[in-house]
C-alpha cells in the first residue's frame, strides 16, 4: 500500500488487503456471501487500530488478474481509515503555541529594553529547537512537507520574529523622525503578531 502523509496529522488513509486464488478463474470464483457482508458490518463495529479510526470496510471482487495467460480469480478488502489526531494538537501543536505566545509577550516591552526583549525572543527560540528535537521520532522521514513540517518551519519564522523587530524598533526609537513609524510597529505587533500566525496554520 502507498501512503499519501501531506496532511499529517490529518490524513485518511487506504488499506488493500488483496487476496488471489492459485487456481484458474473456470476452477474457483471469489464471490461474496451472506457471510463476507457479516463479517464486514462486524468489523466496523469491532476492528480497532491504535491511533486510527474505522471509516469504512469494503469487499470487491470481480477484478480478475491476468497472469501471464492465465486468468486468476481476485478480491480485494478495503479499510478506509483515519488518523486520530488529537494526540499531535495537544502533545506537539499546542506547546510549540505556548512557546511562541510567550515568545511574542516580548513585543509589549518597553523598546528601550532590548536586552530583556532579546533574551525572552531568544531563550524561546532556543526552546522551540530543543523541543523539536525532543519529537523529531514522532514524525515522518518524507522528501516532501506535511502539514506538521509546515507549522514547525512557520514556528521558526514566527520565533525569530519578535528577535528582529526589537531590534528594528530600538534603531529607529533613537531618530525622531521615524517615530510614527515605530508606533505603527508597535502596534501591529501587538495586534497581529500571534494572531497572524494561529490564522496561517488554520489556512
């Protein structure tokens, strides 16, 4: 089975199980029965998969394979499945939220401590990499991005932030004519710093 993980820790997945009969199709047919349909609604009742949820169980027959010149009956039992991500928000999404809220409670400094802004921005975003590290197991290995890979690496962008605009609010505090300017940094860092970046994952 191919797995498609781009929208980890959201994705549904299928399960094939195929199964071929080793004799000729005129020999043995694959049909279903009363009992094949039993056993499926019990299934759906009963079969469990950690970390998953049961969408549905399907029997399909009818798809004879050609081997070669001889015809072999098939049948095949799909699972459509869905990951349970409730563990990946509360264990790996909302702290990195937590640390990037404290992260940006640095904005709502007086500009002139900069050190103190410098050393919260910076301590967060050291802790955000310790803390990937920490569930760096818990993820795939893909040469593509999930969705997960895309709030970690939003994570980072949005740590570094608060880094840079205290040291742009503090260069431009020390000229008078850049004063407005300095307001509206201000402000919209107070108003849409963390917001901005909650509403980027939802999209």
């Amino acid at each position: 089975n191919k797995f498609n993980l781009t929208s980890f820790p959201f994705d549904r997945q299928k399960i094939i199980i195929s199964m071929v009969d080793s004799d000729d199709f005129d020999d043995v047919l694959l049909v279903p029965v009363d009992t094949n349909y039993k056993m499926i609604d019990h299934n759906k009742k009963n079969l469990k998969i950690p970390g998953w949820n049961i969408i549905d169980v399907k029997f399909n027959m009818g798809n004879n394979l050609d081997f070669n010149g001889l015809v072999l009956s098939q049948a095949s039992i799909e699972l459509d499945i869905e990951r349970q991500s409730f563990y990946y928000i509360f264990k790996i999404i909302l702290p990195i939220i937590l640390i990037l809220i404290i992260c940006w409670s640095s904005v709502w400094l007086d500009p002139k401590e900069v050190e103190s802004k410098l050393t919260i921005s910076i301590v967060c975003l050291l802790s955000l990499i310790a803390y990937n590290f920490v569930i760096d197991n818990e993820l795939p290995k893909l040469e593509y991005l999930t969705i997960m890979d895309w709030i970690i690496l939003l994570s980072y962008l949005f740590a570094a932030a608060p880094n840079m605009l205290a040291i742009i609010s503090f260069q431009i505090d020390k000229k008078v004519k850049y004063k407005k300017l300095k307001s509206s940094i201000d402000v919209m860092s107070k108003r849409y710093g963390i917001i901005s970046y909650i509403l980027l994952i939802f999209m």
